[in-house]
C-alpha cells in the first residue's frame, strides 16, 4: 500500500490512502471530489479582508502566490490539488491553479511545473486530480492561482510576509515563467488556504535545508544572524558532506559569512545538523530591501543541490546634524531607551561626505538603570544608557562645521551629543 502525502500550506503533513489518477498525458487533469480536502481545516480569520494593489484579496486579474517547502519525507508524486474559497462570484467563477519553482526566494523567474484546468468554483473547498506524473523532491515552491471572478475571494489570515505574493496579470492561462515584479502585500498578510496531494516517493540518498527565521529586519550596522538546518535523508551514505555557500548578500563593506562552510553526516542518513548564516551589514547598508539571500547547498558524490532563501530588511540609520566648532577635541553621543535590551545600537560620527568615524573607533561604555518594582528589575522601568566617546584626532576641524551621528536601533530613543 502507498503512503499518500498531503501538505497542507500550515505545514502540517497528514497520511491518507488515496487511489492514483489513472490518466495519463500532462493535458489529463480532471475535477476531483473536494472530499479529498480535509473537513476540519481551521480556516483562520476567514472574513479578513486584506488590500492589495487596489483591491481587496479577489483573485481576478492577479497572479496570488503562496510559497511552501517540501522536506525529504515528504517527496512526492502530485495526485491532487485543493483551494478554498469563502467568497464566489455569482457570474465569474473560473480559476485556474498552478505550481512555480522558487528562484531566489520569490516566485517571479520561477518555472511552471504543472497547471490545472479551468476550475469553476464553489464556496468551501475545491479540488483538482493531476495525472500523477509530475515530482515534487525536496525544495521550495510558489502554489498559485488566478481567477476570473470581481468577488471571488479565498481565504485569509495573518501571516509572514515572505510567505505571499501577487502581481498584476490577466487571467488565462498560466505564464511558463512567472512575471517579473511580484511584491508583498501590506501589513497584514494574505494566506491561501490550499493544498498539495501526493503519493510519497521511495527515499532516496537525498538531504533538506531550512532556515529560522527566514526574515529578519535590523539597522544598518548590526549583525543579522541564521539557523541553518541541514536533514539528512535516510538513504544518504555516511561521511557525505555537504557544503554551503550564500548568494546575494549586501554588498561591500556589507558581508556574508557560514560557520561551519561544511557539514559531514557522520551517521549515514540519520539526524541534522545545523551551520549560522552571519549577515554583516554596514551604515551605508540600505535603500535596496528587502535583500534576497540565497544560500545553496550542494553534495559532489552523489550530486545533490538544495537551496533556501532568506530576507533581510535593513532600516537606515537616523541621522542627527551637530555643530562641530574649529579645534573640538571630542565628541560624545549618549542614546537612552527603554526595553528590549537587544539589539544594541550602532554609532557612527559621519565628519564628511562618505567618511565616518565607527564606535569601534571611540571608547564605548554601556550601562543598564532601573527604577525597582515589586521584583527589582523584572518590574521596575529600565533605562539602557549606550555611550560613545570619539576622539578626534586628524579629523578635527580649523573652522565650524557641521558633522552627522548617524544612529541604528529601531523603537524609541534619546540621543544626547556633547562636543568638546
């Protein structure tokens, strides 16, 4: 008996026994039985109604597309695919669904692997059979849909947002490369409610890779960090190693770095193990975000090569004008704020276009006050004080002028500056 797989957007795996689709031929796709779709999937916050381009989430006239990722286990042949619909309209009411590759961590330059017929909708869940020949390894995916119907809307609920795209498309069939120009949507992120079902495929010497987290934002001039997770398959042969490498990260002075570069499957086929993707921004990093980074990894014996994106949001730093008089021998910038400790700020005193002085460059002292509560600290209202002392030394200038603290932490601060 096979094992059927279906993955469900909210990353739950559930086994089912499902017969296979005896058709043949990639034009052989039929209208299955929304039976299939599991009854009690919790369709959260389902009457959201989120804007995007203009519109609320309708699907007419938009590519919508929802990445998921395929671990090792779950590998599979797709026999089924599923969407639900909490709104039809009463006149239009055609969709079509699809299957993007991921390239580089969008769907946009992404292949089409498999597309549905025209599927005409009803309320609750709708399915599609596939003929049962097209593979799903290990990776990432874009699952995709568009519509023909002004009210036609899918479910919602909030969520990440470099989960979800859309972009501007008509609706037809689907492109075989997926358009150029896909964004985010807005604050509150629209989530397809949807499914992909298969029959499992037969393990083979194969390994996944994830990330935690998959996005991040932090200033310019901090240091964003990675989790790499590295699966290793069951029929994957002991002393494999498997080695990484990252792509599109910031560019210089920015930098990426992995540590360990490698990792070796000691076990043969059992565990994981996990390497830290270190993002190394500088104050001049930003203005083109999010930063998508690709990090691949790639065995030589037997050839193997899985990828996974991440982004980066990097916010620019504030900037402060301050009156430096001919002579000054020091300046001191003191930023106070309040709770959360981390991330600590970065300073930076910018004397000329292009040129600053880091913090590195000055004496640093950090200190943390609080007023106690019925707890001490745990309650009591802290008070985190940053302090840096520059020294100027061939930068002091024969005249006035003004010079710029460029300061990166996000929230609420005070910043404080003394030249003497």
């Amino acid at each position: 008996m096979r094992q059927i797989s279906i993955l469900l957007f909210t990353f739950l795996l559930i086994a089912l026994i499902l017969p296979v689709n005896s058709e043949t031929g990639i034009g052989s796709f039929g209208i299955a039985s929304a039976d299939i779709c599991p009854a009690g999937v919790v369709i959260a916050n389902s009457g959201l109604s989120q804007t995007v381009g203009g519109t609320n989430d309708h699907v007419t006239n938009y590519l919508r597309a929802k990445r998921f990722t395929v671990s090792v286990s779950q590998a599979m042949t797709v026999t089924a695919l599923c969407v639900y619909a909490t709104t039809v309209d009463p006149t239009n009411k055609n969709l079509r669904i699809g299957i993007y590759n991921d390239y580089s961590g969008t769907p946009s330059g992404g292949s089409l692997l498999l597309q549905s017929p025209e599927m005409t909708l009803m309320t609750g869940w709708n399915a599609v059979s596939i003929p049962g020949n097209i593979n799903l390894p290990a990776g990432t995916y874009w699952f995709t849909i568009i519509g023909n119907g002004a009210s036609t809307q899918t479910a919602v609920a909030s969520g990440l947002s470099s989960d979800y795209f859309a972009v501007v498309s008509s609706y037809g069939s689907l492109p075989s490369t997926f358009p150029s120009g896909a964004y985010k949507p807005g604050t509150t992120y629209v989530i397809l409610s949807a499914e992909v079902i298969g029959i499992q495929l037969p393990p083979g010497p194969d390994f996944g890779i994830s990330s935690t987290p998959m996005s991040q934002s932090v200033g310019a001039g901090a240091t964003a960090t990675y989790t790499l997770t590295i699966q290793y398959g069951s029929s994957l042969a002991a002393g494999t190693q498997v080695n990484l490498a990252a792509s599109g990260c910031p560019s210089s002075p920015a930098s990426c770095s992995i540590l360990p570069a490698s990792v070796t499957d000691t076990l043969g086929g059992a565990g994981s193990d996990t390497a830290t993707l270190s993002v190394i921004t500088d104050i001049s990093t930003s203005g083109v975000t999010p930063y998508s980074i690709m990090v691949i990894a790639s065995v030589t014996s037997p050839v193997l090569s899985h990828q996974v994106a991440v982004q980066l949001t990097v916010s620019a730093p504030g900037t402060y004008p301050v009156v430096v008089h001919g002579g000054a021998t020091q300046v001191v910038v003191t930023v106070t704020w309040g709770t959360p400790v981390p991330p600590m700020p970065s300073v930076y005193l910018q004397y000329s276009p292009g040129n600053y002085l880091a913090e590195a460059a000055g004496t640093v002292y950090d200190r943390l006050t609080c007023t106690s509560g019925a707890s001490g600290c745990s309650t009591g209202t802290i008070t985190n004080i940053h302090r840096v002392m520059f020294t100027l030394g061939p930068q002091s200038p024969t005249s006035t002028q003004t010079w710029t603290v460029l300061v990166s932490l996000s929230g609420t601060y005070t910043i404080t500056v003394e030249v003497t």
